[in-house]
C-alpha cells in the first residue's frame, strides 16, 4: 500500500471552491496542484486565493501537467461528459458530482472508458457518508424494520422558491438542470445502496415557476426544467416506495425518508433548510412501541465538522477514492453508481412524458 500524496487538478470552481477545493486540501492524501477556470484571470485569482500552484483556462493543458495525478469536476451537468471524457482519456483518476452525465448513453460510456482505461472513479453521492445515514443503513441490514411495507421520501427545500432568482442553465432541461438533476440523482442513488434495486417506475414532472429573468436585460425568460418531482417506485422485492421532491416549496419540511415494515419503524430525517447535510436525526420504533429519537454511534461520527456540511462526507468520498486507487480498483460510489442513478433519471423523464409506468431494464 502507498500513502504518496495523490495530485488533483479541479474543475468547476462554484460548488468547487465552497466544497472540492477545501475538501481536498483538508484530506492528508491529496494535494490541490491545479485549477480550472475558462477565464484565466479567474483561474489565476482562484489559485492565488488558495495557495494552489498552476492555474490554466485549458483542459488539455491541466491534463498534461505531470503533478496531476486525478480530477475533481464539479462543473454544471451539460460540461461533464465531454470534461470526464477527456479525464478518463488521459488516463487520470475521476471524482465526478453528480447528475452523472445528460443521459445515460453518456454515463455508460464514461464507466466503459474507466473501466478500458483502468482508472479509479468516484461519485460524490455524499449521503452515504452522514453518520445518521450511516446508522439507518446498519440498522436496515439488521433487519430492524422487518419486512417493508412502505417507503416515503420528502425532499422540500425552498433553494428555488425565490421567482426572482435568475435564469440560468438550471431553468434549462437541455442543459441538465431541475430538482430531478440536482436531488433525485442523490435520491435514486441512495435507494439502491439501502433498499436494492427498483423494478419499474412512474413519474410526473413539474414546473411551478414558468419564466425567470434574465440576468443579463431583466427580461422573462421560459424556464423547461423540472422544480417538483413526484415519484413512484416499486422495488424488485415489490415494496412500493413514494417520493415527492421540490425546490419551490417554502417552509418545506426538509429532507425525510420514512420506512415502515412488520417488525418496525425508521424514521431519518432533517429540517434545516440552510445546510443540506447538517441537521439529521434518526428515530425508530420496534413493532408496538413509541417513536424514540436514536442516538448515533460514535463510530460513525466525522473527524472534523466543518461550517459547511458539505465538507465533511465529500472528504469521505476523497477516502474511497485515494483507497481505491490505492487497490487500483473504484470502490461504491463510483461511475457504476452513477449510471444506475442517470438510468433512473432518464426512465423518469421517459414514464412523465408518456404518462405510463416504464419498467427498469435488467
């Protein structure tokens, strides 16, 4: 086993800089050696802001400089494909945000490149890494639930509720945005990892706020994106399983999964609108008793918490990386996750636009 230090360039520099950047500086394994703007000035102040050695408005240029070892993307969904395309071509490691690509021809092409090109690839579906989620799971295992009967999933979140929030590539279908983009590829990912497999689908896709202003004149531009989602999935054991998602609801409950079986109840769940990972609680109830809050162990406790909640289970997706790099193999999260995630996403928008159940193809 090596403990070298892993060189990673970054791309995207929004979410990068708030969550990739700090994260991997924090992790003892990987070194932030260079970042990625289209603007090179921006690039260059970027770097300069944190102590970040090569700066470069080049995709090619970043993958030829020899201390990078990997990539961190967190650009817009309409730039990851061919930007992780290019990654896996130049033989770097991967870590990816997600929605994984537009499409799932594009995810699948992307995993079969990792795969030809040998490299490790990690998919930031931070969920799994939360230390109430990762409880709920160890109890699920445990068969503390029984068998299930039903699964409820609310993700209300006000992030969009503001109408004057300005038009940009989210209001756009074409360009990967919507709640579906944004939440259901964590939704849909973390469905597989607890529950298994879903066997067919239906979906009603919606838009409560049509236009948007344009932030460069101020006119109303058409927004095509999704805002709600509601969800129904039956999973391959037959437990059906309700999901209501949306960005526009103000004083929204938050984010809850409620799981309901003939030995007994689990309830995860958290309120806190302005920090979408700080905040969750678990309770559960063996069959005949009260819902009691459950303490969490401590060894699922993170290391370090950061202000930002984002931070902390990212740097645990940077430890599956680096130890699957390490094994020379991708460990879950990774682009295999990911193109079951985008093949959910896709059936979603194909069951909306034809009003049907459309059933997930083994």
């Amino acid at each position: 086993m090596t403990s070298s230090k892993i060189g990673v360039a970054v791309v995207g520099t929004g979410f990068g800089q708030k969550v990739h950047i700090p994260g991997l500086q924090a992790h003892p394994r990987t070194e932030v050696v260079a970042v990625y703007h289209r603007d090179l000035q921006k690039a260059q102040a970027i770097a300069q802001a944190h102590n970040i050695p090569q700066a470069s408005s080049s995709i090619a240029e970043i993958l030829s400089l020899p201390t990078v070892d990997a990539v961190s993307v967190s650009t817009p969904p309409f730039l990851h494909y061919e930007i992780a395309k290019s990654v896996l071509d130049a033989g770097k490691h991967l870590l990816l945000e997600k929605p994984t690509a537009l499409n799932v021809k594009e995810a699948n092409d992307l995993y079969q490149r990792s795969l030809d090109r040998r490299v490790v690839t990690s998919m930031n579906f931070e969920f799994r890494f939360v230390p109430a989620w990762q409880h709920f799971a160890d109890l699920l295992a445990s068969n503390y639930v029984g068998q299930k009967r039903l699964i409820k999933i609310d993700w209300l979140v006000s992030s969009r509720a503001d109408a004057s929030r300005p038009w940009n590539w989210y209001a756009r279908k074409e360009q990967g945005g919507g709640a579906l983009g944004a939440l259901a590829s964590h939704t849909f990912d973390y469905i597989a990892w607890l529950f298994g497999d879903v066997d067919r689908l239906t979906a009603r896709l919606s838009t409560a706020i049509p236009n948007r202003p344009d932030p460069s004149t101020g006119d109303l531009k058409p927004v095509d994106s999704d805002d709600t989602c509601n969800i129904t999935l039956e999973l391959t054991d037959g437990t059906p399983c309700q999901i209501c998602i949306s960005s526009v609801t103000t004083q929204g409950r938050g984010h809850w999964i409620e799981v309901y079986g003939d030995r007994g109840t689990l309830v995860l769940g958290s309120d806190n609108q302005k920090d979408y990972v700080h905040g969750f609680k678990l309770w559960g109830a063996p069959l005949g008793q009260e819902l009691v809050e459950l303490e969490i162990p401590k060894q699922f406790a993170f290391e370090q918490v950061f202000t930002d909640g984002r931070i902390a289970p990212f740097i645990r997706v940077v430890d599956q990386w680096v130890l699957g790099i390490d094994r020379q193999e991708s460990l879950p999260p990774s682009l295999k996750e990911g193109v079951y995630s985008q093949l959910l996403m896709d059936l979603a928008h194909e069951s909306n636009e034809t009003g049907t159940w459309v059933t997930v193809p083994k």
